[in-house]
C-alpha cells in the first residue's frame, strides 16, 4: 500500500519527462531509468526558473500602471533614475572590461591545460554568469527606482495602499534574479549533460564557472556600490544634519540625490547580487560534490530543492501582500516562515519521492532541513541584538549620554559579543548536518553543502524582503523632499521601520549561508584537488590559516578607507557648494546634485578596484608560493573570522543605527542633545560597517573561495608537469 | 684542533658542574655524563635566575638612596603609594582565593586520576607559580611607585640625571620578574627530576603546573588592571578635559590619583606579568615538547637558552643607562638592540657546545634565531603603523578635520591594514621554523617552540623598556600636580615620548611572541592528549575551530564592556564631586581621590570575573561536549583570531594616541581645535583597545591553553575510563 503511494507521488514528482520525452521508449519501466527522472528534475527547475521570471516580470508591469505622483516627485524621480542608471552603465563597462579579461584567461589557461572545447564552454559559461546576473540586478534596481516614486504616491492613500507596492517592487528584484540564475545552471547544465553528453565532473565544472561570472557582478555590485552608497550617506549627514543643521534628505543639501541613488544601487542591486552569487555558490558546491562522488542523483537533486525553494517563494509571495492588516513587519515576517514552511513540505516531498535508494534521502533531507533552522534562529538573535526594542540598541543609547567614546565603544562591543549565538549555531548546523549525511550514507560534505542549500533555497523571499527595505527608505526620501506632508511621511516611516527589522533578519541569512556555503565551497575545492585528508599540524596549513584568517579584516579595512578617502571628497564638494552657490542655503538656489553623483561614482569603482586586486590576486598567490594544503588553510582561515567580521560588522552597525532612533524617539534627550550627537557619531561608523565592509566580506570570500576552485586545478596541473 | 678547541667551549659551558658535584666518579669521562652536562645547565639557569634577582634589588636599593623631591611630591606619591597598594591588597586576597580553589581542583583530580605524588607535587608547584610571580610584580610595582616620584625630582637637574632613575626603575621589575620565573623553574625541574628521580614527563608536567599558576595571576594583573587604569584614564579625561576643559593629570580632578595609580598598577604590574606568562610559557612548553619527544638534553636546553637571554638583558642594562647622550628612545632601541646582539652570540656558543649530536644543535639554533628576528621585524612594523612620524598616525589626524566619525574609521581601518606585515612575518615563521628544526633532525614542533622562546629570550630588557613608559608618564604627572615648572615637565615630556616609541616595539615583541608561544602550547597539548594527526575537515575540528575564532572578539568585548560600565560609575562620581564640593572647580578646596581609587578597585575584579570565567570554562566545555579533536580545533582557533584582534586593537590605539599627540603638536587647528575634539574622542575609544582588550587576549589566550593542557589529559582519563 505505502510502496504504492510513493509510486504515484514519485510519477508525479517525475511527471513532466513523461509527456516529454524518452516515455516510449522505456515504457512502464520508465521510473527505473535514472535519465529520465533526471530530466524530469531539469525541466521541473528549468519551469521553475522561468516561472519565476515572468511572476517578476508580471509584478513590474502592475507596480509601472500605478500612480508616480506629482511634478516635484517626478522630478526627484528623475534625478534619481539617471544617476542610478549613469552608476550602472559605469559599473557595467568596467565589468565588462574584467569579465572579459577574466573570462580570456580562463578560457586560455583550461584550453592549454585540459581541452579547447572545456576551455571555450568555461569562458562562455563565467560570462553568462555575469551577464545573467547583471541583467537580473539592473532590472530589478530599475524597478526599485520605479517602486520608490510609487510607494510615496500611494502613501498618500494610505499604508494599506502602499505597503503592496513597496513589497512587489521588493519582489521583482528577488523573484527574477533567483529565476534567471537558477534557470541559468539549469540550462547550462542540461546542455553539457544531456546534450552534450559530458561527464557530470565536467559539466560541473562548466556550472563554477557560471557562479564565477555571477560573483564578478556581486564584487563590483556590493562592494562597489556599498562605497557608493555610504558615500554618499556619510556625505549628506556630516555636512547636512551635523555641521549646517539641516534635516536628513533636504533638497537643500547638494549630496541628497547621490543618496538616494546609492540606496538603489548600494542596497538594492548590491544586496541582491551578493544574495545571488551566494546562493548560485551553494547550488554549484553542492553538483561538484555530488559530481565528485559519482552519483547523478546527487549532482541534479539540488537544482530540484532549489526549484522547490523558488516554489515556495512565489507561493508566499500571494499571501503576504493581501495580509497586511496593521503592520508592515508582521506581513513581512509572515512572508519569510510562511516560505520556509512551504518550503519544507515541498522539499519532504521532492527528496522523499527523489528515488534515492533506501533511507538516504533522510541523509539530504535532514541537513537540509538543519540549514534552514540554522537561518532562522541566526536570523532571529541578529534580529535581538540590532532591534530598537532590545537591550543592547537601547544600553547605547543610554552610554551616549556618558560621551561619544562610550557610544562607540558599547556599540562595537555589543557587536562582538553578537557573534555568539550565530557562530553556535553554525557550528551546530556543521556537526549535525555532517552527521544526519553520514548516517544514512549520503558523503558528509554533500550534507554541509545540503545545510547551505537549505538556508538559501528560501532566498527568493529573503531579497524581496531586503529590497522592500530601500525602497520604503527612498520612498520616505522622496515623500519628504517632495513636502507630500507629515501624514504621508508618517505612512512612510512606519515601512521604513518594517524594513529595518526584516533587514536584521535576512542579514543574517545571508551571513549564515555564506558561511555554510563557503564551507561547501572549501570542501569542493578539496575534492577538486584531491586532498583527502588536511592535516591541520603541518607549516603550511597553519601559515595558510594564518594569512587566510588575516584576509577578512584587511579587506574591511580597505572597504572602510575607500568609503573614508570617498566622503572627504565629497564633504569638500558640499562644502564648497554651500560657500559657492548663492542662496543654497536659504532654500533659494538649487544645489548641483549631478556633481555628487559623479564624485560618488566615480570614487566607488576606483576605490573598488584594489580590495578586488587583492581578493583575486591572494588565494592565488598562497597557491603558487606555498602549496594547495596552504590554500586550504587560507579558505579555511578566511571563512572562520569572514564570518566573525561579516557578522560584527552587520550587527554593530544595526545596533548603533536603532540607538540612534531610540533616542530620536525622545529618550536621553532626543532630537538636538548632546546623547543625540554622540549617537549620531556611531550610527556614521556603523554605516560603512553594515552597508559596505560587512556584506561585501560574503561577497570576497565566495570570491576567493571560487578563484581557488576554477584556477587551483588548472595551476596545479601546471605545477605537476 | 676544531675539535679540541671545541671541547674546550664545552668544558666552560658546562664548567660549573666540574666545581659542584658527579666530578669525581666521573674522572676525565665527564663530558660525556649527559647528567652532569645537564646538570651544569640547571645551574647555569639558576645562577642567572638568581643573579638578575640581585641585580634588581641592588637596583632598587641604589633607586630608593634617590631624592624623592618636595613635601607637595611626596603627598602626592603617598596618595598614589596608598591607592597602588590597596588595589594590589585586593585583588591579591581574590587571587589567593582563585588559586587556592584551582590548586585543590588540580591536585585532586591529579590524585584521582594518576597518584597523590603527583597531585600533590602539580598543586603544590601551580601555588609556588602564581606566588612567585605575584611577589615579582608586587615588588615591581613597588619599584615603580618609588621611581616615579624621584624621576620627577632628578627631572629637575635634567633628563641626564632623570633617565637613568627611570629606567632602572623599569628594570627591577623586568630582572626581578624574569629571574624569579627562571630560578622558580629551574628548581622545580632540579627538584623532581634530579633530587627525586622523577621522569621527564612527570616532571614536565610539574612545570606545567608552575605556568598554570603565573597565568593565574597574569589574567588578574593585566585585565582586571587593565580595566582599571582605563577606567581611570577614561573617565578622568571625559569630565575633566572634555566637559571640564581642565588639563590632563589637574590636581583637580578626583580621578587623577586614580589615573596615577592606574599606570602602575594596569601597566607597569599588568604588563609585566603579562610577558612573564607568556614568557614562562614558552619555556615550559618546549621542556614538555622535549619531554614528550624523549631527549633529556632537549628538555633541559630551553632553561639554557633563558639563562643566556637573562643574561644578555643584565649586560645590556649596564651599557643603556650610560649611553644617553640626548635621545632617550635611542637609548631605549639601543637597549633592544644590544641584547639582541648578545644574546645571539650566548646563543650560538651555548647551542654549539650542547652536545647535540652532529649537526643537530642547528636545529634548534636557527629557528631561535628566526623566533628573535621575527620578533624584531614585528616590533619595527608595529612602530610604523603608531608612530607618530609615519603616515597612518597622520592621515588620522588630517581625517580628525572630516569629524570625528572618519577620524573613528580612519583608526579602525589602519588599525586592521596593520596586522598584515606581523601576520606574514609569523606565517614566514611558523614555516622556517619548522624546517629548519626538521633538516637537522629535530622535531618541527620543537623548532616552533624555540622560535617562542628566541623571541622571549630578552624579555627581561622588553620588561624594562616597558615599565619604562608608565613610570615616565607618572613623573609627568606629579611634575605637573606639584607644578615644577615648565622646564621639569618637558623633560618629562621627552622621557614619556621615548615610552611612547619604545612601548609599540615591544608590545609587538609581545604579541608576536604570545602567538609562538600558544603556537607552541598548542603543540605541547597535541603531545599530550596522543593527537598524532589533526583532520581539519571533520566537523568537530571545524567546529572547534568556529568556537575558538569566536572567543577573542567575545572577550575582548566583555572587557570593553566592563571598562565602559565601570567608567560610567565613575564618571558619575566624579561629576557628583564638581557639583557638591564648593570650591573644587575654583581649586580652594580637595577632592576625594579615596573615593575614585574605590571605584576603580571594586569595579575592576568585579568586571574582570565573568570573561575569566569564560576563558576557563569555554576550553573544558568543548572538550567535554565535543572530544579532544574539537578543542585541538578550538585552540588553533583562538591563536587565529587572538593574534589578529590583539594586533589590531593595539595598533589602532596606539595610532589615534598619536593621532592626537600630532594635533596638540599644532597641527590642523592644534589644542582646542574641532579635530581635537573628534582626535581626543578616537584616543578614548582607543585606550581601552590598547591598554585592556587587546594586551589581555594574549593572557586569554595563554589561560585557555594552559586549562587545555593541563586539563585535558586528567579529563580525557575520565571519559577513557
């Protein structure tokens, strides 16, 4: 009876191979033939990605029939349109640039070592990574500055107006991005494979390459534009609110454009291609291992959970904007455990019917299922340690009162001290994940590669949520700018505050799938190049370890100086135009906005450039000089304090951002005392801290993670010769 | 000939044994009685031991016939006298608590698990090391106390006259403490392994016990002084020069005795146990290495190397004091330098004439002297990245003009780029190291731990350079409560800066040696526990290894946290005193210093217990939790990112120290200026970084490692049973 049952799921799980293809052939016997149920997977996550696409597509053309509202905002609008789209066409060209370089070597270099026609489909397969994922976050920034003008319109009907637009323009990035990549891989994928007819380690091989092109975008994307977008914020507040007294986003105020931009390509676009370049990072890990272990299952099952993971995206996506009752956070939380628990039903039922043999499917499942817990409970205690409503945003705020010093150094020691409960936890997620895998026979580091997987598949909704944020933000900008009065800002506000909590806790998704992503990342290399076994006691691992654990902090560092050397530029500009312009400051004269814009452009890409050197130019140095056991440690080094860093970064910043708040909202003085001012000061430091260091570190490290896995093979080959 | 002229160096080396005892019976044999050999060495070390204990009280008898000055000096040194030791009373009594419950802890379990010889002999010998060293940092301090007062008043007659008070002052601490950790080894060692017969292991594992115990009084000393005297520094400069706008050390300010005593108490005592840790670890570590090996000669040889470092640094300290003709810090560096260079050539005949078989005494020669390069290179890149002649200290000054968040971030940054250059240099190590032990047939592990110890061979001269600093900075400060004069305190002044120099060298030399030393402590629990091999991909390693990472930040920000908390405390008194007692603002009337001293003390040992707690139940429950392999992992972890947020809270601190100095040296707007303000801000926010958090990780470090070895094999008897 039960055997039965399972049957007829199983046909159903496999059921579009069977109105497909190779049905006749093979006849009743048809669920014994791995092929077929194989390709039953592809066309699921193929449907998948492309359903995805057009559910993003669909949502942008309705946010485009709303209402963008007034004169004064469509020329905010404007403004903000063209310098969004003058950073993306630089960003872009020089992306280009790189890719193209990159992609040559690559092709070279597997083309001498290996074969013209590998070479030639690795090359091709990185820049249609980048080319994917650039085309997917350009869109999904267009229809954020889309959203914006129309999330401030529609406040003026109201929340329950506005919050749905706010949310579909999140989703649009989040929907279309995971679509394109997945559909991407997948198609990449059926090619080499099916098609093709290669061998599962080399098709794979071909899918790095894919989620190398994509972190090509995610580096200049969130690094580049994390520089542009604090930038500017830094900018606007030190001279406008801390010098001349103005309030935040002041048409007055020269810089007031770029910030609104940077909030578009910064948060939005960034955010989003760091998310994706993670998540296309987990799904590739995950084939190499199963590719390297030799089960074909193995190698297509995770573009199937990822299907499901977009599944349940789109899903959740219907319920969550008809929800809104009061609170825009609660809808937006609903939307991420209602995609987790859709998730899980689709997942028990994709791997339990997966045709794996005996009990191993438990062996996927479990690890899986551990990961997305993981996110959860990371996502929640970020979520104590940033929000407004807790001890440690409100005990900085209360040390503000004692003096600048204080603030920063509670602020920076809450942050540390919030690493805890995520590090537990994903030393927790590594243990069970490796031992649920073991236990039912499935290769352990396929486990710890599920456990990413898992906390990731849910991403669709995760970059909706983030997206949301910045738009309601710029929404508010433009609601003030354009004086739609207090009422609509009010309206404004109140999503703004949703997004800061739901930005908390996909933060630390991102971060905990980072980790466990760059983990599988690890172990893929190790697979790559053969180590067996890494002895952690010999000279080389512990030096490898020690440069790689060195990596993290040192390109923070360059982050944080880049987006220093940046603002002191600007200020300079500012100030001069609050000396030059005539009536600028009475509200008289129009400050020159595109000015700001370019210095915050160009400055970002430039400044971007020798953080990326290093992240590019370091593993592979490591490699050459001192071995492959080395460049093992250094991953290893670069995961374990990436991860201390990202998630000190992240929550000092968010924690000193509420403190601030906390006291806006007239506790310790509020508004204009010297608790504010101090306050004021660490919510600066924290900025770049939690908008540039701290998210481009997941970004540098799949990076660097990537350029050991794509060239160590092929520089060792050179070596062996 | 070569070879008779080198048994000739050999009868010398070990000629002190020919006078003493096994002469006769041994006849014209006795060079090659590895007893006696090791036997001279034994009392080689005791001898310099003992003989730079002499050294130090002769010092401090010729220091104490000084002039201590005028009636307003001697209050305000007895005020400082009074506060110093009733801190030390203090926390001496919570000292001899902890130890007393950790000794029966320790003998008791080592009764159960091996025998009550043992038991006892391992509590006895953890007492007799925290005793010892207590008694060398008391007498310090005490030297310290008395120096600084009659430093003020020779700095009256010149800096000719008042250099050599300070820095001799320095020196009773670094020969006393030194040589009492030497002698108290050495005879432990004597002791059990000749008088008692005792094997090597066992009685290793006695001195073991003896590094346990100096620990102890290390975690005390240096954090809970170390939140001390920023307590008092903080708090002091908050209301007195930021609110206040009174000058730095006003006889004023309640908290400025406070602030006095804290030099004393937090650097000069805290500092100088804090090296011995690591110092005495370092040579326990690679006795027990040897032990574990089995070569007696290489068990003995680490006390060998001591003595010749020991006495490098008495030669030295009779050349420096004479050599100052204008500079003091070149006389400081001279000092470094010199012993250095003697200790290198004691070094090399000590080595060469061991006895090592064929060319094995290379082995251990070079990769000391690699330690002691290191150690240098270290200290110099340290001093780039703080002085205030180079280019990070000023572009945080220029960046002070921005405001004081870039002024915060510039620090960070800097603070972060700074761990590259000691970071390699420790990988470069680490490897040579290694090698260089291997080619000549000793065991790599053992040519690691030599590394440590070349590079706290002179900590006896680092000692003293360090103790140096506070003593200086007190004169100045009683130079200016018992208004000398202008002229008094700019010599002051030029011996403080010197500290200022001197202090960044050797606290790379600190750290630096610390990583090693842990490096090597790491090794010696390997030994221990019987891991032969340490797999870094299996999930107990990964996640000991994500635990260990986490630990230095978490530490370090639970004694940020306590700094601040205490601060506020006292910050509240001190503004309770401006606004109650009539007249203090006015200076006709008193403060109560009392009061100030109190809250320091209290707070300090309260605030210090939680994150000491932390240190020593973190390894005991990972290894309990997760086995012997997780906490492997755990410590490699923790040396990973101790080193790391060692480095960089010192550096960033010592820079926006200087920072600020190059601003009130008149640049960009000088005294007063807006980027003062923002530069004294980031000099708070930094102080804590570099005098608490960041010195007290290597004691953290060394604590936790320290639990793991002694520990761990008594725990891993429990769970085998």
């Amino acid at each position: 009876m039960i055997t039965k049952s399972f049957l007829c799921v199983q046909m159903i799980v496999n059921f579009p191979v069977l109105g497909w293809m190779r049905v006749s052939g093979n006849g009743g016997n048809h669920l014994k033939n791995v092929g077929g149920v194989l390709m039953a997977w592809l066309v699921f996550s193929t449907l998948a990605g492309a359903g995805s696409m057009v559910v993003a597509l669909l949502l942008f053309e309705r946010i485009l029939r709303k209402d963008p509202g007034t004169g004064r905002m469509l020329e905010i609008y404007s403004a903000i349109k063209e310098g969004a789209l003058a950073y993306l066409r630089r960003q872009n060209r020089t992306l280009a640039v790189f890719v193209l370089v990159m992609a040559i070597i690559l092709g070279v270099v597997a083309t001498v070592l290996r074969n013209a026609t590998i070479g030639l489909s690795m090359a091709i397969a990185y820049v249609l990574g980048s080319a994917c994922t650039t085309l997917a976050a350009y869109l999904g920034m267009r229809a954020a500055v889309e959203t914006n003008v129309r999330v401030a319109s529609a406040a003026r009907k109201g929340l329950k107006e506005a919050f749905p637009v706010a949310y579909y323009g999140g989703a649009v990035m989040g929907l279309f991005v995971v679509g394109i990549s997945l559909f991407g891989i997948t198609v990449l994928f059926f090619v080499f494979r099916e098609l093709l007819g290669w061998a599962d380690v080399d098709a794979t091989d071909v899918v790095l390459s894919f989620s190398f092109g994509a972190s090509a975008l995610a580096l200049f994307a969130k690094a580049g534009g994390g520089i542009y977008t604090k930038t500017a914020d830094i900018s606007a507040d030190l001279v406008g609110k801390v010098e001349l007294g103005i309030p935040e986003d002041d048409p007055r105020n020269p810089a007031v454009i770029a910030d609104n931009v940077g909030d578009n390509v910064g948060d939005v676009a960034g955010m989003g291609a760091d998310l994706t370049d993670s998540y296309i990072a987990s799904v590739a890990a995950t084939m190499v291992i199963g590719a390297e272990i030799g089960n074909p299952k193995l190698v297509t099952l995770p573009l199937l959970i990822a299907a499901m993971g977009l599944f349940a995206s789109i899903i959740a996506l219907a319920f969550v904007a008809r929800s809104i009752r009061r609170s825009p956070g609660r809808a937006l939380n609903l939307g991420t455990f209602l995609t987790c628990g859709i998730f899980v039903v689709l997942l028990l039922i994709a791997v339990r019917f997966s045709g794996l043999e005996g009990n191993s499917w438990l062996g996927v499942f479990l690890p899986t299922l551990a990961g997305l817990g993981a996110g959860v409970v990371i996502g929640l205690t970020s979520d104590y340690f940033t929000s407004i409503e807790k001890k440690p945003a409100r005990r900085i705020a209360e040390a503000s009162v004692t003096g600048t010093a204080i603030n920063i150094l509670m602020g920076f020691s809450y942050g540390m001290v919030s690493i805890t409960p995520p590090i537990l936890c994903i030393a927790a997620t590594t243990i069970a994940a490796w031992y649920l895998a073991k236990a039912f026979g499935i290769d352990p580091f396929y486990g710890i590669a599920s456990a990413a997987l898992g906390m990731l598949s849910i991403v669709g909704t995760v970059i909706s949520a983030d997206a949301y944020g910045p738009i309601s933000d710029n929404a508010k900008g433009i609601a003030e700018q354009a004086s739609l009065g207090e009422e609509v800002v009010a309206v404004t506000d109140m999503l703004d505050a949703a997004g800061n909590t739901s930005k908390a806790i996909t933060k630390g998704f991102a971060i905990g799938s980072a980790a466990l992503t760059v983990l599988a990342l690890f172990a893929a290399y190790a697979h790559l190049v053969n180590i067996k076994s890494l002895e952690l006691m010999s000279p080389q691992v512990i030096a490898g370890l020690f440069i790689g654990v060195m990596m993290p902090p040192v390109l923070s560092a360059m982050l944080i100086l880049a987006v220093s050397r940046n603002s002191e530029r600007m200020i300079e500009e500012i100030r001069r135009q609050f000396r030059e312009i005539p009536g600028l400051a009475e509200g008289t004269a129009k400050p020159d906005y595109a000015k700001c814009v370019d210095i915050a452009t160009a400055g970002a890409l430039r400044e971007l450039l020798p953080s990326g050197i290093v992240a590019i130019v370091a593993p592979a140095l490591t490699l050459i000089v001192l071995g492959k056991e080395a460049l093992a440690g250094f991953l290893a080094g670069s995961i374990l304090s990436g991860i201390i860093f990202a998630l000190f970064m992240a929550n000092a910043g968010g924690a000193w951002d509420n403190a601030k708040k906390y006291i806006e909202e007239g506790h310790f003085g509020g508004k204009g005392s010297e608790a504010h001012k101090a306050a004021v000061v660490g919510d600066t430091v924290g900025d770049p801290f939690k908008d540039t260091a701290g998210p481009s570190l997941n970004t540098m490290i799949t990076v660097m993670s990537l350029v050991a896995e794509v060239f160590a093979p092929l520089l060792l080959l050179i070596f062996s010769r």
